[in-house]
C-alpha cells in the first residue's frame, strides 16, 4: 500500500483480451509464462479514470464525437505543470497512438528511398516505420560504456548527410535513458546544422525516476525547430488500449504536414471513452503517479539488489526512467536462441528478447516490472533457480 493506492493488489487480467496475458501462448508457446513483455502495467488505472468512464458510459449513446476543448486544456496544463512547458492549443493534434504517427511521420516527411535515422537498440516499432515503408534505414547506435548508454552525435553528424529524418526514443526504450541537456542540445545543433526533422517519442516522459529529470527536446529547442513530440497518458496512467495520443508541433509547416497526412488516412481518435479517460488522468491522476513512481522505483532497486546477490551473470543497466528494465545477460555466454529458450522454458518467464531492438540487442533481455512486487520477486526466483538447475 502506498498513499492510499494498493500497487500490492493482485488482478486477474485472464480472459480480458489482455495481450499481455492472452496472447502468451502466441508469443512464447506457453500460457504459464509470467508475463512481463508487452508494456503495459498490471496495476489497476487511477480511480478517477475508471469514475470518469463509468460516468460517460451511462450515457446510452455512443455517437461520433468531438475533441471539446477541455481535452486541449487537460494536455496544456500538464505540460506545464509536470514539465514546465508552456504548449499552444494550436501546437496539438490528436492522434490514435504513437506507433501510427511514428509511420504518418515518416510518410510524411520523407519519400520511398529516402533515408531515416534510428538508434538502436530501440523500441522495434521505430525498425518497421522505416522499412516497411520502402524508406532506407540508417542506424546511429547508442554507445554503451561503463554500464551506461549515451548518444552518438560524432556518428551522428555523418548519417546526416543522407537522411531527413530521425526518429528519437526519450526517455528511450529499453534502456531506460532520461536524456540529458547538454546531449539534447548536442543533438539539437546537429539537427539544425543539417536541417533535419526529429520526431521524438516522448511516451514515456512521465515515468521519472527520483533523481532524474525529462526534459522535453522541443522546449529547450531554438529557432523554431522542426520537431514532433509525440506524448500520451496511456504509459503514464495504464490505459493504452483507449488508443488516444497527441503530437506537439510549435512549427506551423511542420505541424500542417502531420494534419494533411491524417486527413488524408481519415483516421479518427475521437473516441467518447479515450477522451474522458484521457482528461480525468491529466486533471486528477497526478497523486496516483506519485504514488506509483515510488513504487516502480523501489522494485527497480529490489530487482538490482536481489540479482547483484543471486544471479551476478545478470547485470542491470539502471533504468533512470520507464518501468522496463535492460538486462545485460552476455555473460551467461548464450546465444540469443538459447537465451529465449533459457528464460521461456527453463524459468516459465515470458519477456522481450534484446534482438527485437536491433542486434544491439544481441545478448539482452527487456524486463517489464510494472506488476505487483510479489509477481517480480517471483519472477526474481523463478530465474535464480533455473540457472541454478542448469549449473549443477
């Protein structure tokens, strides 16, 4: 129990269509792994999103529906309070999801053979935006040195030279990287030097560590910059599946591109559900996150310690932000296929291999601690004892 929230309050999510849980079998082959792949949260939505959805569906019509302006104000006064960003109305388009504007991104700002920028390791959704798009991918890798990631602007600078586009993951997934000033600015002068776009995927830029601080690249950005910050609640507040997002563009060209691509899909987020959840989460679900990012810190500690004592073939790379944890297993001297195997079948674990975020990844696994203590430890264990198995 923390602050009057019970994290600790085991829910059975079986059965509710959950990806998560019920696509186990699809991904791993087995329904008994515990799952802790996709990223979402096994915690129960802040109260005053569940009260708001149960007020709006007792109202017996579900018809289309409009973005009043009081979901604009929910997102402007959280930027501002929680981010110190003074955003405009006009700045914001409402979306269904991050992924789809990560594409609408690239559609609409570069043409088929033309040259995007990721970097690796990386959410895998950045891979397939690109390339399933007939775009070129070009990789500038983070560098992992001393247990810790930083970016590559020196390579950077040379990808440049051939791309439009850079698609920036901050805080980045998996490996909990909270970007700092003086590399955002580092990447912001390469941006301007060579005229680039950056779409940075900012989704998880409420999930915080105490200690570290998000700073948003486009509010630190000069001269108007031609940024696409992508933002949502649905990491924040545990509501992915209402699909309701928002892209912040201060450049107007910039900005009447992303509209023209969208009109062009006629895709609307204008969800009666998405929008009550999305407002009550940025008006009163301030004191649930506060709550959580205590919680979420204390089992990142938990999992560091606990492999730090049993299991030093693990190694953590510690998440300054997110709730998804990078776990360094090269020393376990596996291949990736027997790693996979190791942690499915061998610990009943079901989590994210490294590979699926480039071959950076290679030797990695991704680990989603959002999920009631008791289940972590569990996990904790389950893998001790069958690398115990193994070795003996």
């Amino acid at each position: 129990m923390s602050s009057g929230f019970n994290f600790d309050h085991e829910i059975n999510r079986a059965a509710t269509h959950s990806v998560k849980h019920d696509a186990r079998q699809a991904m791993f082959g087995s329904s008994e792994v515990i799952p802790a792949w996709v990223a979402d949260m096994d915690f129960a939505a802040p109260p005053a999103v569940t009260q708001a959805l149960i007020a709006r569906a007792q109202h017996p019509i579900y018809g289309y529906t409009l973005f009043p302006d009081s979901t604009y104000d929910a997102l402007i006064h959280w930027m501002k309070r929680r981010h110190g960003w003074s955003i405009q109305r006009d700045w914001i388009i409402l979306c269904p999801g991050v992924v789809p504007s990560i594409n609408a991104a690239v559609m609409a700002f570069t043409q088929p053979g033309e040259s995007v920028i990721i970097q690796p390791p990386v959410y895998f959704p950045f891979f397939s935006a690109v390339t399933q798009t007939d775009r070129i991918l070009i990789q500038n890798p983070l560098l992992l040195q001393n247990g810790r990631y930083t970016l590559d602007c020196d390579h950077l600078e040379q990808c440049t030279k051939q791309a439009k586009l850079l698609l920036l993951c901050s805080p980045h997934n998996p490996v909990g990287r909270v970007w700092q000033s003086n590399e955002l600015e580092h990447l912001l002068q390469v941006a301007e030097k060579r005229d680039l776009i950056i779409f940075s995927d900012e989704i998880h830029a409420d999930l915080i560590y105490p200690g570290n601080q998000h700073l948003a690249l486009a509010a630190i950005a000069k001269n108007n910059a031609k940024i696409i910050t992508a933002v949502a609640p649905s990491k924040t507040f545990n509501i992915p599946g209402l699909n309701l997002s928002a892209l912040i563009i201060p450049d107007h060209s910039t900005r009447s591109t992303m509209t023209q691509i969208f009109n062009n899909f006629h895709v609307s987020a204008s969800n009666p559900f998405s929008i009550a959840a999305f407002e009550a989460a940025y008006h009163k679900g301030e004191a649930w996150l506060e709550a959580l990012l205590i919680y979420l810190r204390d089992t990142r500690n938990c999992v560091e310690a606990f492999l730090a004592e049993h299991l030093p073939e693990i190694k953590v790379i510690q998440a300054e932000g997110t709730y998804l944890l990078w776990l360094d297993c090269r020393t376990m001297n596996m291949t990736d296929a027997q790693l996979k195997h190791f942690f499915v079948h061998e610990a009943g674990v079901g989590m994210n291999p490294g590979t699926q975020f480039g071959k950076e990844g290679s030797g990695f696994m991704r680990l989603n601690i959002g999920a009631p203590r008791k289940t972590v430890i569990l996990i904790m264990h389950r893998i001790k004892q069958a690398w115990h198995n193994k070795n003996n």
